[in-house]
C-alpha cells in the first residue's frame, strides 16, 4: 500500500494499492480491504513476483544499458548534443 507521491505507485504497479498522499482514510480504506479481500490479496500477492523481476536493479540497469548502446549505433555523439554545465 503506497500513497499516490512521487514514483510510488510506479513502484508499487498492479503488485498493491495506492490511496492519494495525505487521505488517512483512503489508507485506512485500502488496509481493511486488503484485510477483509482475501481474492484481492491473493492477486496482488501473485503480481509481486514478476513486479518485483521486472523492477529489479539488474534487469532496470540492462534496460538502460540497452537504451545507450541503441542510441549510440544510431550514430549520435558528443557534436550532436550540447555540453552539460
């Protein structure tokens, strides 16, 4: 259960609930649905793994690295861009 603040909810994905930052009661809401779903508990307990894989440190870094090494064949370099201050 995360609040809907910064990346969180990106974080979280379809593996929790998300309830607007602040609203103690959607918290409270999301806490006693949880509790009270067991179907709902069970379908966020079986997205967590593959949440989890697909936002693990090394699987988001090979992204990356993959992101760099395209743009680099396509032919981009330092006189394409501007330097950073």
């Amino acid at each position: 259960i995360v609040s809907n603040g910064g990346g969180l909810p990106d974080a979280v994905g379809n593996a929790g609930l998300v309830f607007r930052r602040g609203e103690i009661r959607e918290l409270i809401a999301c806490m006693r649905e949880i509790l009270s779903n067991p179907k709902l508990e069970e379908k966020i307990r079986q997205a967590a793994p593959e949440h989890l894989i697909r936002h693990y440190s090394e699987t988001v870094s090979k992204q990356y690295l993959s992101i760099i090494e395209s743009t680099v064949e396509m032919g981009y370099n330092k006189a394409n861009f501007k330097t950073c201050n």
